[in-house]
C-alpha cells in the first residue's frame, strides 16, 4: 500500500494505493498558499490501521514542502489536527 498525490490546478487527492485499487483518499482545494482539506474517507478494509491519520500526515508534509497553511474544513482532518500538536505550525488562522 501506498499513498499516492494528484493535482489539478487547484483541486488534489492524496489516496492509498493497493495495486491499483483505491482504498481511501483525501480531496483538498488550494487557494493563495492555504489548503483546505475538505474530504476524508477510508475504506472499512483498512479499518483500525489509522490509514485516515496517515492521509493527513501526507496532506501536512505536502503543505509543509510547499510552504502551505491548511485549513481543515473535513471533520476528520480537523480532529487530527486537534489531537496531533506537532502540525499546528501548518494550521491556517481563521
């Protein structure tokens, strides 16, 4: 399994790959330097291996790299970043 980026203009998903199969994802939109996370699903194989974390891990190493803020708009993504401290430093200020 691996976790995979696309992107569109402005529009992009992370996912997890499984030999060509797609077991989750997470969609995001950005937009002058911030980037809403707005969409997380993971399939209820992977159920219990913390593969949604792992997406937005993904997601806060991307805005990291390319000097994002994100803005959390997903429920889920919104409690990580709740629960995980070390990514405030890509938290956008609302």
């Amino acid at each position: 399994m691996e976790i995979k980026n696309e992107e569109r203009h402005h529009a992009g998903i992370f996912y997890i790959d499984d030999n060509g199969n797609r077991l989750g994802e997470m969609r995001y939109l950005t937009r002058d330097n911030v980037m809403n996370i707005y969409h997380t699903e993971v399939s209820e194989k992977l159920k219990g291996q913390h593969m949604g974390e792992k997406l937005v891990e993904a997601g806060v190493n991307f805005a990291r790299e390319n000097h994002l803020k994100i803005l959390p708009t997903c429920v889920f993504a919104r409690s990580v970043f709740n629960r995980v401290k070390a990514y405030g430093d890509v938290l956008a200020e609302i």
